[in-house]
C-alpha cells in the first residue's frame, strides 16, 4: 500500500468530487443541456477530421477558437484565454494568482469546487455565509476580506445551486472598496439570465474583476470541456504565462471554433433551455409542497422538509437529481426534454400525495 506520508499535507482531508455513474432514465442533476448537437452541424464537425492534423501539437493560444468566441460576444481579441474546462482555469488562479497560504473568500452556498482547488493549492479557505434568503451580504462580505486579507474572491453568478443573481452595481462597489482583492465572477449561466448583469465586456473598465465562461451550459458542449476567461489584457497575458502551453486539445479547439460560427443555432438552443426551464419551474410551483424563487439558469432550486426522502424516491424510479444540505435540504432539478420534465413533475405530484 503507498505510504500516505508521502502526500501533501494538504490532501489528507480531500476526498473526489462526487459523480454518480449509474444509469438513469431520466437524468437533471449535472446542468447540462438537453439539446443534442443537430445533425447538419454534425456534419460539419465530422468532416473537420478529414484533413485534421493529429500528429501536431495545438496552437497553445488557441487562436481560431479565441477568434470565434469573442465573435460570437462582441469582445477583444487580447482580453481573452482559453482553459481546459474552467476547472483547469479555477486551478490556475488558485495556484498563480493566489499565493501559497494566502487567504481566499468563497460564499456559502456556492459551487464547491472553488474551496476544493483553493484548498488543493494549499491557500487558506475563508466561507462567508449568505442570507437567509441565500443572496451575497455585501456587507459581511467587505467586512470578511478585510478582516482576514482576501487576495481572492471567487463566486458563480448566477449563482450554483440557488440559481440566484447578484447585481452588478453591488459586485462593483465591493470590489471598488477592496482594490487588493482579485473578483473572480464566474458567469457560466449568464446566458440564460432575464437580467443582463454580466461584465463579460468591461472588464477592461475593473482591472481587479476577471470573468469566466464555459461552452458547457447554455451552448451545449460539455464533453469539449472548454472555458474561457476573460480580463484585460495584462492579466490576460500573466495567465497565459501560468498555464500549460497546450492546455485544450487541438479537436476541441476546432469544433468549438465550429460550434461557436452557429450563432443563430445557439442563439435558438438557449431559449429553447430557456423556455424548458420556465416549464419546469411552473411545474414544481404548481405542486405546491416545495419553496422555489425565481431562476436565472436552467435549473430550479427547490426545498421541502422531506427533499432527502424525495431524492431517494426518485432515485428508485431512475430519476437524477441532485440533493444539496441547505438550510435542511434542497434539490436542484435542471431543465429537460419535455418528456423529461413531464417524467419528473409526475414522480414529484405522487410524492405530493405522501403528504
């Protein structure tokens, strides 16, 4: 058996990020979108291989997928980088642009993984509580970074697993008033949002607020593992410095090159996740046995006293979703087919006649 002493200290609390491999018919726990890739634009990816060169190294700025994306958002060409999923990005900001030992902020509740790559790079993780109706204290949270010296901070907005939004203009006023402190908003479900609160085109205006965007959500292409970040290009330049020098394969940078030259395409796959989503949301409300606010992504965040109860019945009629210990139990549903939906509001309305 390896000697564990011969591990970082740092890895002897750390445990894999939970996947449930098992097959399902009916899975909503991961938010991904439930819009196969067509099959014309299939075509055009498969036909992408014929002359691909597999004996080269990718371009290491992946400049041609660069390109299309800040085509397809109406941004510069310098301001941008690209990262092998944006967990490779999130690792890299914790490992280069976080000192080793230095204190980084995440929110609770939020995406776990921030602490976990915080953690794995040995910083110091810092958990500053939400409200009670799960929204960012500002506050608190100015309070909290100067207190204990943030160098970064790091959130998801939209949030993941709430699906709720903070402002802009609050965003903003934190980090005017902390200058030392690197913002680091991650806009993965920006897309699907009815509110425009993204500064995916000023980061140039907040030289400590940098953003990243996945191709995994409201685009469709979760198995490319492609993310982006985005700053000015300073701190672009210093990321592209830290990363590896071909750190997304050359088959992913070209049909995400592809996929993203489908504006209309992509355009009409978000609203349709869009209008899946406000389906569903207006299905579980209907039920009347769970509390849901507003969402801002494909998904919906749902409590009742008995959710860990309803996640194991669902999980015995092969349905996924997935169960989060907030404020005594929470699920988060994400969008689907509509047979998919369907399939769940009617496993949730038996649960309600349990009641």
């Amino acid at each position: 058996m390896f000697d564990t002493k011969l591990f970082a200290s740092r890895l002897s609390g750390i445990t894999p990020y939970n996947v449930d491999t098992q097959k399902y018919k009916v899975r909503l726990d991961a938010n991904e979108s439930f819009i196969q890739v067509p099959e014309k634009l299939r075509e055009k990816l498969k036909n992408a291989l014929s002359d691909f060169e597999f004996n080269r190294y990718p371009d290491p700025d992946a400049s041609a997928l660069t390109s299309a994306f800040c085509k397809y958002y109406g941004l510069s060409g310098d301001c941008v980088a690209v990262g092998n999923g944006s967990d490779e990005i999130i690792s890299i900001l914790m490992n280069c642009f976080a000192d080793f030992g230095s204190a980084v902020m995440v929110f609770d509740a939020d995406f776990s993984m921030y602490a976990f790559y915080a953690s794995l790079a040995g910083c110091r993780v810092i958990k500053c509580p939400k409200s009670a109706d799960l929204q960012i204290d500002f506050d608190l949270a100015q309070k909290t970074i100067k207190q204990n010296g943030i160098r970064l901070c790091i959130f998801s907005n939209p949030c993941n697993p709430t699906g709720k939004i903070e402002s802009k203009a609050d965003i903003t006023r934190l980090a005017q008033s902390c200058p030392e402190t690197l913002f680091v908003s991650d806009e993965a479900y920006m897309d699907f949002s009815k509110k425009d609160e993204s500064f995916l085109s000023e980061t140039e205006k907040y030289p400590n607020i940098i953003v990243l965007k996945t191709m995994s959500k409201a685009l469709g292409c979760a198995s490319l593992r492609l993310g982006f970040i985005i700053s000015d290009d300073t701190f672009t330049r210093m990321f592209k410095a830290a990363k590896s020098p071909y750190n997304v394969n050359g088959i992913s940078q070209k049909f995400g090159e592809i996929v993203f030259s489908e504006k209309q395409l992509l355009r009409q796959s978000t609203s349709d996740i869009i209008n899946s989503t406000e389906n569903l949301e207006k299905g579980i409300a209907d039920i009347n046995i769970f509390k849901t606010d507003d969402t801002y992504t494909n998904f919906v965040f749902a409590q009742n006293p008995r959710v860990k109860e309803i996640f194991e019945n669902l999980k015995q009629k092969s349905i996924l979703v997935r169960y989060f210990d907030i404020q005594g139990g929470s699920l988060r549903i994400c969008a689907g087919t509509d047979e998919e939906n369907k399939t769940l509001i009617n496993a949730l309305k038996e649960e309600a006649a349990k009641q």
